[in-house]
C-alpha cells in the first residue's frame, strides 16, 4: 500500500486537509467531518460480504470502496489515519450497556484513545482524548478522558467516569453507553467480538439492516426501507416503496454505490456461509 497516497485519498473522502500538527484542535475536526462522510453501517453483514480486520482491508473499504461499516472497521481504520497523521493512537476494548443496564459480551465495541500535545506547551504534557467514529448516534467531538465533570456535545451531555475494577464509563445524558477496559488492545483481539456481531441471531446486526451518519445540523438514517432525517431537532420519517428509491437513497445520502438493495438475511442463509478465520464483522 502507498500509504502517503491512501492518506491523501483518506482525508479526501473526508473533506480534510492535511492538519500542520497532530492537536485536539485538528482531532475534533477529523472526528466531526469522518461522521459526516463515512456511514454507521451494517450492510456486509447481510450482502454476505468478506470483512477483513486488517488496517489495509479496513482502509481499502473506506477510501477505495467509499463504504462505511461498524466500529471494528471504522475506528480500526480511523485508528490508521491517525497514526499516520502524528497521533499516538491505542485501541481499547468495551462493552456495551443493555437496556436493562447488563452489559453486552467482551469486545463489543472498539474505541480509541488518542494523546494530543497540551495546548500550552509539550512541557505541560499531553492530553488524552476518546475518539470514536464507529458507535452509531455518538458524541460529535472526542471526549477528554481524564475529565470527570459534565462534557457538552452537539449529541448532548457526556461523562467519563470512573466504573468497576479500574474500567471507565461513557454516559450520555444520564445514562451509561459502555464500559472500557483500559489496557492497550491489538486489531487481531477484536476478531472474536467482530465474528458475534456478524454471526450471532442475538446480535442486532444480524437483525436490522442500518446505514446512518451525522448532518451540520441532525442525522440522517436509512434503516431497511425507512428514511429518517433530524434536523434542527425535528424528525421526519418516509417509507420507500421502490427498489430504486433505496438505492438512489443509498447513492445521494451516504455515497453508497450498491448493486443490488440490501435484505436483512436469514439465519439458515447465515449458517450456510464459509465464514472464514480472521475474518469477522
């Protein structure tokens, strides 16, 4: 891979320029403008479509393929470009909180942390930041991690708090999103977490089909055949009736190209599969 050119075709897609430091300034822009242009999106997942946790596969679906997809990909290519630009990038794994407050299997989701240069000096030492462009309907901005205290965010009021046996809550609003455990991770130990939500009928991508990303002013999703866009606080929702509405919905909302529209699929088609090692989803 040139990465010098994928880099430049990376901050393309994304509408960035090349930032002249690696700073919070330059890594709340990236985070902003990535959820913007890149989906929240599950659609391999039911087009029976090879996912490769490999930085190169990651970085080809978003920058050659102009596709989106789910945390592992996402964040794992996001983690890339970061690194590429200067920022000291680690991987960390978490769980997700259920609706009725347990908490989802290990290797959930994967998030990021990133330390920046302090803004008044490198005698000062860095700051660390949670990054993350792969958890759906998130904060827009990365979240200060050693902050305790209230975090204001288009998408609401965020906290990073101490939870159980030394891991770190994420809430918004209240309530808990998930929980991290802070010790540094590889690509490869998300292979497991990644083959659950590709495979399992409790997973809810394996249920639903989703392909969302965040507007200057709301969000939009295209959720099966149903559009919804918010905007200003205010929610629209239509249904699509022809093949051809979704997948020009696809094309002029997300960028998506796709042959043939997307179906939830079936449990016994899933089964029938050659899932291969290392790949997951």
């Amino acid at each position: 891979m040139d990465m010098s050119r994928t880099i430049s075709g990376y901050l393309h897609r994304i509408g960035a320029d090349r930032p002249a430091v690696p700073d919070a300034v330059a890594l709340r822009d990236l985070q902003a403008r990535h959820l913007r242009t890149v989906p929240f999106e599950n659609l391999s997942v039911h087009l029976a479509e090879e996912i490769v946790l490999e930085e190169e596969a990651l970085v080809a679906k978003v920058v050659d393929r102009r596709r989106g997809g789910f945390c592992y990909e996402l964040n794992g290519a996001f983690a890339v470009l970061l690194r590429e630009l200067g920022f000291r990038v680690t991987l960390l794994q978490a769980r997700v909180f259920t609706a009725d407050g347990g908490l989802g299997i290990p290797y959930d989701h994967m998030t990021l942390l990133v330390e920046t240069p302090a803004p008044s000096g490198p005698g000062d030492g860095a700051r660390r930041w949670l990054a993350d462009v792969g958890f759906g309907n998130h904060s827009t901005h990365p979240l200060a991690f050693d902050e305790r205290g209230d975090q204001e965010d288009p998408a609401g009021t965020f906290r990073v708090v101490a939870g159980r046996e030394g891991d770190i809550d994420v809430v918004r609003d209240g309530k808990p999103q998930f929980r991290i455990d802070q010790r540094p991770r590889a690509l490869a130990d998300f292979t497991a977490g990644a083959w659950y939500h590709r495979t399992s009928p409790d997973s809810h991508f394996t249920r639903s089909l989703v392909c969302s990303r965040n507007t200057r002013d709301g969000r939009i999703t295209l959720s099966g055949r149903r559009l919804v866009t918010t905007a200003n606080g205010e929610r629209h929702e239509r249904e699509l009736v022809e093949d051809t509405e979704i997948l020009a919905a696809y094309r002029e909302h997300f960028g998506l190209d796709l042959d043939e529209v997307p179906h939830v699929m079936t449990h016994q088609r899933r089964e029938g599969l050659n899932w291969t090692s290392g790949t997951c989803g």
